[in-house]
C-alpha cells in the first residue's frame, strides 16, 4: 500500500506528467483552472451579445468600443483556459505568455467604453491611445519578446488598472465608479493568491474566481448604469 504524501496526488490514481520543467503537473489544480476561466469564456460571449446590442441602440461608436471590450475579457478568458488545458512544451510556454499578455488587453479594453461615454472631449482620444499603447508595450513583452513569460508583471498590471481613473475623476457616473472600484479591488486582491498560488492547493483557481467576480462587476457596471 502506497503512503500519499500530503498535498500530492497518488502516482497511481493520477499518474505524473512533467511539462518540461521539473514539477509534475497537477492535474487536479490544472483542470480546477481550465474549468473556471472555460466557464467564464462562455458566460462572456452571451455577454457580448447582450452588451453591443445594448449599445448599438444608442450609438455605433459605443457598440465599437463595447466589442473592443468584451473582446479583451473573451480573450483573456479563452487564452488562460487553453493554458490551463495544453499543458506540453513548447506550447505551454506560448501559451503562458499569451494568457498573461491578454491580462493587458483586458484592462485596456475594461476601460474602453467609460472613457468614450464619460471623457471630456479634450481627454477621450489622447487617453485611449495612451491605454492602448501601454496594452500594447505589455502584450509585446510577454509574447513577441518573450519577456519574463514564466513571471507575472503583477505591479505593471496594478498600475494600468488603476493610473487611467485619474483623469476620467468626476466625470463618470457614482454607480459606475463604485462598480469600477469594487472589481479593480477584487483584481488587486486577486492578485495575492496569485504570488502566492504555488504554497497552497487551488490557490490559482481562487485567482481565477477573483477575475470572474470582478469582471462581472464591471460588465454589470457598464451594461447597467454606463449604457
């Protein structure tokens, strides 16, 4: 009879496969992972439909952007359960790196829509290419320059979810900001487990919950009380 160590899957029920690195994987935590954000992916694409055709009633500039934002969130969602799902190399690696890029993208495009609707016109365009470009600079070095694609740019995150709400300060609805405030709070504590995911089991799929919950604060923000 085999004793299990704790904390680990026995090598007999749940056979270990290595991913080219020298920790097997664990299957158990991966497929947690992969089912969550899989999940999210579809809950977000009935979303999207919901959304653009909420928004395309008003404006098609607002139906633009709301896509530009639901995309991101699609995206992100589809690019971590696939890193989650793959789990060879070299692909993982490919994989990783793409799953944290989108984190970029998603922020960005998270921003998108308010900045339309609530941005003086002087600020509107000028911000939008400002988070667009440090979405662009970070998905660059995370996939094309392969930059650090195994660590997490946690602070780099930080900063792009929080720095753009300076301008857009009273200009955007009360309901709106505390929307935008509790998800950027469930990001930011979010992002404890995930330094932290490698210490306890599951940690990386209460990572995950902590993006599904704050995503779904801010699509309720925007659908609700922005459009």
């Amino acid at each position: 009879m085999t004793r299990e160590t704790p904390g680990k899957v026995s090598a007999i029920t749940n056979p270990p496969m290595f991913n080219g690195g020298d920790a097997p994987v664990k299957w158990d935590q991966e497929w947690a992972n992969a089912f969550t954000h899989g999940l999210a992916a579809i809950v977000s694409i009935v979303g999207l439909f919901f959304l653009v055709a909420k928004a395309g009633s008003v404006d098609v500039g607002l139906a633009i952007a709301c896509t530009a934002y639901m995309s991101g969130v699609i995206g992100t969602f589809i690019c971590s359960t696939l890193s989650h799902t793959i789990l060879r190399q070299p692909l993982l690696d490919t994989l990783r790196a793409w799953d944290q890029a989108m984190i970029y993208v998603m922020i960005s495009g998270t921003y998108t829509p308010i900045v339309y609707v609530c941005a003086a016109d002087s600020v509107r365009i000028p911000l939008l290419v400002a988070i667009w470009i440090a979405a662009g600079v970070g998905f660059f070095h995370k996939v094309l320059a392969r930059h650090r694609v195994n660590s997490i740019g946690t602070l780099s995150y930080l900063m792009l979810g929080w720095l753009p709400a300076i301008p857009l300060i009273g200009q955007v609805p009360g309901a709106v900001i505390a929307a935008m405030f509790l998800g950027g709070v469930l990001y930011s504590l979010g992002t404890i487990l995930l330094v932290n995911d490698g210490r306890i089991r599951y940690l990386h799929a209460g990572w995950h919950i902590s993006v599904m919950l704050a995503a779904a604060v801010h699509f309720f923000g925007i659908y609700l009380y922005l459009i």
